[in-house]
C-alpha cells in the first residue's frame, strides 16, 4: 500500500461517510492548518485525552485558521468500532464497550453519555476486507512500521514473533484504509497539516508538542 511521508502532499482521507459536516479534502482547507484527529469508539484514551483537547484547540484556534476534523478508525474489535456505533456516538453522546466502562467508573458520563458534544466534521475510515494473498509481506510491514527499530532487527528474523504476529493479523477482518495509510500506529493519533496541504506531523499516543507545533503552522 502506497504511504505519504512527512513533507509530501496529502490526497483526501479515504473514508466511508461522512457521519458529520460536509465531506471535504485537504485542497479544499488550503491556507488551513488542518488537524485531524483519529479515533476509534472502542478506545477509552481516545474521549479521556484526545477529544477533550482536540476539542479545546478547536475552541482556541478557529478564528486563527484552525480546522478539525474527526476520523473513527477500526483495527480491532470490529464489532464496537463500526460505522453504527459511531452514529450513535455523534447523534447521542452514547459510547460503548471499554469507552462505556472505564468512562463509567471514572464517573465523567452523564446518564451514559459523554458530557461534552463532538461538534467538528467526523468521518468513518473505508474499511475492506482482508485478503492474506501474501502473509509474509504483512508480517514484514507490520513488525517495521509497528516496532522499534531494535524489535523491528529481531523480529524479522524470529520466528516466535513472526508467528505471534501472524496469529494477530489473521484475527483481523478488515483493512482500515487511511489508518494504513498514515502507518498509525493505535489510537488516539494525530495528523498535523499545514496550509499547503503537506504532512507537517503524525503522532501516535500522548503528543505534548501538538498546540506548539499547530502555533508555529498559523
């Protein structure tokens, strides 16, 4: 699968629909640092630190030239991350599965409903149906683009971690076009682009730097 790497142009998201907002690429939002925000429903640190801070850059930085927008993901537990549940998420506020408990326990749902409403465009990620034509190719690009560099040397060679990652892959049904794309690594992740409509950043996990890094791209 062709990638896009730091520095180059950024074609549209490849998505399935638009749940919120009109569709809209990255030629159109020129002169517009872009922001995009990738999540899956299924994904308790995704509504306890992403949303809520994407959310209030959003708020800070409109006015200045700041786009956000959402984009639900699914690489696992395609029963939860899917299309309908996401629906539901942007319509109601309800979450479900591991959000739905560890939100719950934390006490920050009301009536099992998160407290703050996603008011930025979101879109599902196009996902397709794996087919295993060549699993050795997948092992090799999983373990480079998911591995540090260390693990990436052994586990080429291992034969234990080539299996545990077949095992892994095979459980898997779909492809998530724009996840692959990007070669995110989990949720929540970010995508950082800057007026031109070139990759400025593209962080998975905690990303101290993202206010900074948007302040320099306005």
């Amino acid at each position: 699968m062709k990638t896009v790497m730091i520095g180059q142009k950024v074609p549209p998201l490849s998505v399935s629909e638009w749940v919120q907002g009109q569709p809209v690429n990255f030629e159109q939002l020129r002169g517009k640092v872009v922001l995009v925000a990738v999540f899956q429903v299924n994904c308790p640190g995704c509504f306890l630190s992403c949303l809520p801070q994407v959310l209030a850059l959003k708020q800070r930085y409109a006015e200045s030239g700041l786009t956000v927008l959402g984009l639900a993901t699914a690489f696992e537990d395609f029963d939860k991350n899917n299309l309908e549940n996401l629906k539901r998420l942007i319509e109601t506020g309800e979450v479900v599965g591991e959000t739905l408990r560890v939100l719950g326990e934390r006490g920050i749902l009301q009536h099992g409903k998160l407290p703050y409403r996603i008011d930025f465009p979101v879109a599902m990620d196009r996902l397709t149906k794996r087919e295993f034509g060549s699993i050795e190719s997948e092992i090799d690009a999983f373990i480079s683009q998911r591995l540090s560099d260390l693990e990436q040397e052994i586990g080429l060679r291992q034969p234990h971690v080539r299996a545990q990652v077949k095992e892994y892959l095979q459980m898997l049904d779909y492809h998530a076009e724009t996840f692959e794309f990007f070669q995110l690594q989990g949720t929540p992740s970010y995508i950082l682009v800057d007026k031109n409509g070139f990759l400025a950043a593209c962080r998975f996990g905690a990303y101290p730097d993202l206010e900074a890094d948007i302040l320099k791209l306005l």
